[in-house]
C-alpha cells in the first residue's frame, strides 16, 4: 500500500469515529446540542475598557519593568540610537545582528556601528546582539509582538544573548484580544508573541532566565512624531 | 530510584514504595510552596476568572461536538497556506509517518521540543530504532532523557528530581564539575544544546491550539527551545491529538488567559508562536516544509459520551497535578503512565484500555480540588466515578471500554448493607448504637488509631484506612438525639 492510500485511510477511519461516537452520544446530550452563540472576541473586549493613550503606554511600560526588562521611553530616533550606542558599550559588543526594519537601520547607522543582516546560523550564533523592531506590542503583559509578514526577524530576536527591540509608542495596544483582531496569519505566516527574557524553573522551581533564547530584553520606545 | 517499570496496573505497589521516599517528597514540596501559590496568586488578576473559565468550556464543547467540521476546516486552511496534512489512527502509525519524513531528509538526528504527544505515541524509541537520535532541548526533558527516565508532569517533567540529584547526572552525564548552582546547570545545558540546534535540519515540536478559521497552530513555552526548533530547521513536523482544534483565532484570548496562569501562575509564558503554513517568500527564515500529523489514538472515542468528552477539553496545563493530594504525595511515576495525576487517572483508562489501568480510577480521594483548579472546568470525580462505575458493573455503558471486568461479590454485598443501614432512620441509629459500643475496643482519646495492628485483625477494611491516619469515633451522642434531649427538656 502507497503512503498516499495509507493516508486517506487513516483520514476517512478516523472522520467516521468521529461521527459514529458524536452520533452515540446525541441521545444522552439532545439538550446541550444547540448551537453555541460564538462571540469570544466580545468578552475579551469587554475586559478592556477605553482608555486613554497615556495610561496604556504607562502600562506597557509599567509591566515591562515587572518583567526584568530594560525599557527606555525617547523622544527622537537620535536619542534611540544614543540609548543603542549604550547598551552596545555596556555589553562590550562586538558582533551586531540585525533584521531588516529600516527603523532598524536608520537607528543603527546613526549609532555607527557595524551590523549584519541576513546572519548565516554560524553568525547568529557567534553574535552578542540582536537588534529587530516589532509591529505591536500589548501593554496589559509587557509583550512585543513580531510578525513576519513586514521583518525578517525570528531569529535575530531568539539566538543572540540579547535582544533589542525598538519600537513606536504607536504601535502599542492594551490586549491581546486587540492583537488577534488585526493580527493577519495569511500575511504574517509566524507571529511570535515576547513577553520578558527566556526563562525555565525545571530544576526545583527555581527561577533560571536565558536558557535557550536572549537573556536579556532591551526595550527602546520612540514617541510617535 | 527507578520506578520506570512501574505501570498503570501496579498504582498501588508504586504508590507504597513513592510514600516511602523521602528525597522524592522534598521535590514534590517545591510544587505546593510555589506552582499552588503562583497559581493563587495571578488569577486574581483577571476581572472575571469564573466567567473566563466557563467561556472556555463551551468553546471547547462547540468545538467537540462539531470536532469533524473544525478538522476539516483546520486541515484545509492548513493545507492552503503550505502546511502538510498527515492523519494517524494510533499511536504506531503517527511514528511510522514522523520516520518516513525523518528518513526522507536523510537527517541522521533531530531536535525536539516538549510534547506530551511525542511521550504518549513512545516516539523517541521508534525514532532510536530507526537509527535517529532524538535530542530533547527542554530544559526538564533533557535532563529525564540523560537520566534515562521518563516524564512525571505534564509541564516540569524533571520535578521529581532534587537539584543534588540533578548536579550528580550533570557531572556523570556531562562531565562538568559538581555545582548545585541552577544558573550555571542550566547554562550548561545552554551550551551543550546550542550545539545541537546549530546543526540540526529538522525539527520535532507538539501543538497547543490549532485555529480552523486560519489553519494556525499555536505553541507556548518559556524557554525559546521551541522557537529554535521551528525556525532553525528546514523541515518541521508537529503531531497535534485532534481534539486541540479551536473555531478561531479570537477564541485564543481566552486560552491563553487561563492556560499560562493555571499551569506556571504566570499571566503570559515567554513566548507564544502563531504558524500559519510555509513562509510566503522562499528568501524568509524558517522551514521549507512544515507537516503536521493529526492523531486519534483513542480520542474519538472519547466523543461516544458527554461524561467521557470532557476529557477531550484538557488543554494539559497541570493544575489539577499540582492541587492533588494524591500526586502531590506520590509523583507521576507511580501512575504508571504517559499522563499523570488527576487528568491521567481518567485519561489514561481511556486511552490504553480500562482493562490494563484498572487501579487509576481509584488512585484519587474524590475531594474535587482538581476540579476547581480547572481552568476548562473538567468535572474529573465524576469521571472518575463513570469509569470507577464501568469496573464494577463490568459494563462498557456503550462507551469507551469493551473490557468486562467481574465486580466483587464481598464488595457488592457490603454496599448493599450499607445501602439498606442508611435507607431507614431507624436502622441508621441501631447501627450508630452497635458502632459506639464495638468502638469502645479500639478507640484511645476520642481516635481510632492503627493499635498494634488490632483494627487490621478485627476489621479488615478499617484496618487498611488506620493504617496512614486515625479514624474519628462515632460521637457519644448523634445530633437527632440532642435535638430530641433538648425538646423533652423544654416541655
């Protein structure tokens, strides 16, 4: 038998318990059988009342903290490559990697400093630094959300030791449910949610953070113009 | 200490020689001090928790009731963004399946992220015997697979072990001098396993949540593993049990609410990744081919029953672990099973058979604490007492098990006459009565104790329950006595 008829098999064995079980079942639950309304993105967004920009980026800002994650607020990109040329000079880095937000690139040429986009795996690995944007951010967990439809970011954000993030205050909401309403999985084929470093508590419960991705998190916010 | 032996069928041999390892009861404390109380904690800071928790039943229930529309909805908005669907009826099939990819890519090793669905179909083994070495890169996993054991928790597989224990593997395993310090043990690993993703092509991963609507999965962690096992490799491949579809993309909010908080206290875990098929552009980071193998292995069955479909709604968070009395005594290993604690007592029996997990039904005191902490509101004692139900009557009730299992003559009889003593005020007092008299041989300040073995001679069932704790006497007095004293005194 090919794999392809072992396949549709399976498939069509499996579709028919399916039916035959729910269909066993109908008798003892005909009352529970009704349709349930579907409205999950109401009830989330009942959670979240309006609230003024103000108080959502001061809770972005607010739970980043709580999380161990550095977080800068400027006013201009100058001043975020000033905060860059920072952390780079703190860490003593040598090796940059970056994605390829302009953003990005605008704040890395200013800070002068030598970067590679598009690192091979042996370049990821060997880096100190990664530097990405990211499209949103939610202010109610502290997390960046990075889609892959507008930057090739991934793994800049997961292999170096540390992770830059620069964002716009712009592109901070309060929820999650906000998130997955304009968050399009056709257009952006991974969205990966961050919130905080890399972290484990297998041994013991105990806290360890950087175990396999960035042991740090840096967080730069430029005002919208 | 290897309990790896240990199956289903000898819960209560596991159980004895579990009590009686102390080692093994520091570990578990670290559960109760800091899961429980995280847990407590966070949940708090959802408005309406309750609320949160009953939305994500009955998302779960429209889910299951429809299960074949959201699969075919699934696979097919899967298929159309690149994914590669693969349906496997049990457990051999789906390694069967997984190794042929494997083989196909002529990768000699591969990189694997948690899942409970990898230990539940034994795919490290049929991967071993293919000559592929599977190489776990959660921290906890990791640590069980150079120990040569297997998993005792759905979230912290290593939580059995101490950090002595875990500085003693390192230093035998890894050949690095011995420290008890978690920063530099896990470092280690970080480095050891850096190696292996550096040079791995494929990559093994489970799935949290699979959205109809979009063809999406979702994966949480913490640690980053599994990102790096997505999105370094060139082949991915994820077994995904059918019942983790979910209609849409919206519905994640509330999951990922209650999945992070019930299982680590945590709001959010570190990372979540959303995959939608194949990147759109072949220049893009990630996978050139992304497969995900859909697999049954008993789950349909579980849809025969509205008590037994509740297990399907179990979005393997761990609470219930933690928040028994029984786990929290005993560990995983003594239930013998892939899934243990709580979630395990009922799913196991239903996966491999009542007949081969006779003794997992009772390993449970009824109190109900697991069913509080569920965050899809699984009413686990009343499944345990379905199955506990079909033992008895030996009857498969039309649904999950066609075992038939002969009850117990002595057990019937006893409950019968308990059925009768209770059934009538009259008897009910002329038993209080007969208890109170034969107690006064027994009982020693106000308790009875397990006195030299006495109780195990004279009644044996009483015996077996004196011999871990004291059991209260019957009061001198019952309430309806009182009551009767005190209105005779007033007239």
């Amino acid at each position: 038998m090919t794999l392809d008829n072992a396949h549709s098999d399976a498939r069509s064995a499996i579709f028919a318990s399916i039916r035959d079980n729910l269909a066993a079942s109908a008798s003892f639950d005909a009352i529970r059988n009704e349709h349930h309304v579907h409205a999950a993105s109401e009830l989330a967004l009942t959670g979240s009342t309006i609230r003024d920009r103000a108080e959502v980026i001061n809770g972005f800002r607010e739970n980043l903290k709580l999380l161990g994650a550095k977080c800068a607020f400027v006013e201009n990109e100058p001043e975020a490559a000033d905060r860059l040329s920072e952390i780079v000079n703190v860490l003593n880095a040598k090796k940059i990697v970056i994605s390829d937000s302009e953003l990005v690139h605008r704040i890395v040429n200013a800070s002068g400093f030598d970067a590679v986009q598009d690192a091979s795996r042996e370049e990821l690995f060997a880096s100190d630094i990664g530097v990405t944007s990211a499209q949103w951010a939610i202010a109610e967990t502290g997390t960046l959300v990075l889609g892959s439809g507008a930057e090739r970011h991934r793994l800049v954000s997961l292999v170096p030791p540390v992770h830059v993030c620069i964002l716009l205050t712009g592109s901070i909401r309060q929820s999650m449910a906000e998130i997955l309403e304009i968050a399009d999985p056709d257009a952006n084929r991974t969205i990966t949610f961050i919130t905080g470093a890399s972290r484990t508590s297998d041994i013991e419960l105990t806290l360890a953070i950087g175990v396999h991705g960035p042991g740090e998190l840096h967080v730069i916010v430029i005002k919208d113009q | 200490m290897s309990m790896t032996h240990a199956t289903p069928e000898t819960f209560d041999r596991n159980a004895r020689r579990a009590l009686a390892d102390p080692i093994l009861h520091r570990a578990l404390r670290n559960l109760a001090d800091n899961f429980v109380v995280r847990r407590r904690n966070v949940i708090l800071s959802v408005d309406d928790w309750q609320g949160l928790r009953e939305r994500a039943r009955s998302i779960k229930e429209e889910t299951l009731l429809r299960l074949d529309k959201y699969l075919e909805q699934f696979t097919e908005n899967a298929a159309k963004a690149g994914t590669t669907i693969h349906w496997a009826r049990d457990g051999k099939e789906a390694c069967e399946i997984i190794v042929a990819l494997v083989r196909a890519t002529n990768a000699k090793m591969v990189v694997k992220a948690k899942s409970m669905t990898g230990e539940e179909i034994l795919l490290n083994e049929a991967l071993e015997e293919a000559g592929i070495e599977p190489v776990e890169t959660d921290l906890g996993e990791w640590i069980i697979q150079l120990a040569g054991e297997t998993p005792s928790h759905i979230v912290v597989p290593a939580i059995h072990k101490t950090k002595q224990q875990i500085a003693e593997l390192f230093v035998e395993k890894v050949g690095i001098d011995k420290t008890e310090n978690v920063d530099v043990l896990t470092q280690t690993a970080r480095k050891i396993l850096r190696e292996r993703f550096a040079e791995a092509e494929v990559g093994i991963s489970g799935v949290n949540f699979g959205v109809a609507e979009t063809g999406t999965i979702l994966i949480l962690e913490n640690e980053g593993n599994i990102r790096m096992t997505t999105s370094l490799t060139k082949t991915h491949i994820a077994i995904m049990g059918i019942e983790k579809v979910i209609p849409q993309l919206a519905d994640l909010d509330v999951f990922l609410k209650l999945l992070p908080r019930s299982g680590t206290g945590q709001r959010l875990t570190a990372y979540q990744s959303l995959i939608t098929g194949l990147k759109k552009d072949a220049e893009d980071i990630g996978p050139d081919e992304f497969h995900v193998v859909m697999l049954d292995n008993g789950r349909s069955r579980m849809l025969a029953h509205r008590v037994t479909r509740q297990s399907l709604a179990c979005i393997r968070c761990g609470a219930c672990l933690n928040a028994c009395p029984v786990y929290q005594q005993v560990g995983g290993h003594a239930y013998g099973s892939v899934y243990p604690g709580p979630i395990g007592a009922v799913i196991t029996p239903q996966l491999i058979g009542l007949s081969k997990a006779k003794q997992l039904p009772y390993a449970s005191s009824l109190c109900g604490a697991c069913r509080e902490v569920c965050p899809v509101k699984i009413d686990i004692p009343e499944l345990l007492l379905h199955l506990r139900a079909e033992i008895t009557e030996g009857s498969a009730g039309g649904t999950t098990v066609k075992a038939r299992l002969k009850p117990k003559f002595a057990e019937s009889l006893a409950f019968k006459m308990y059925g009768l003593a209770w059934s009538k005020p009259a008897w009910y007092e002329f038993g209080a009565k007969v208890s109170r008299l034969m107690q006064r041989l027994v009982a020693r300040d106000g308790k009875i104790g397990n006195v030299g073995g006495l109780i195990s001679r004279l009644v044996p069932p009483l015996g077996a329950w004196t011999a871990w704790r004291d059991a209260p006497v019957v009061a001198p007095k019952s309430f309806r006595e009182m009551w009767r004293d005190k209105e005779n005194d007033a007239r």
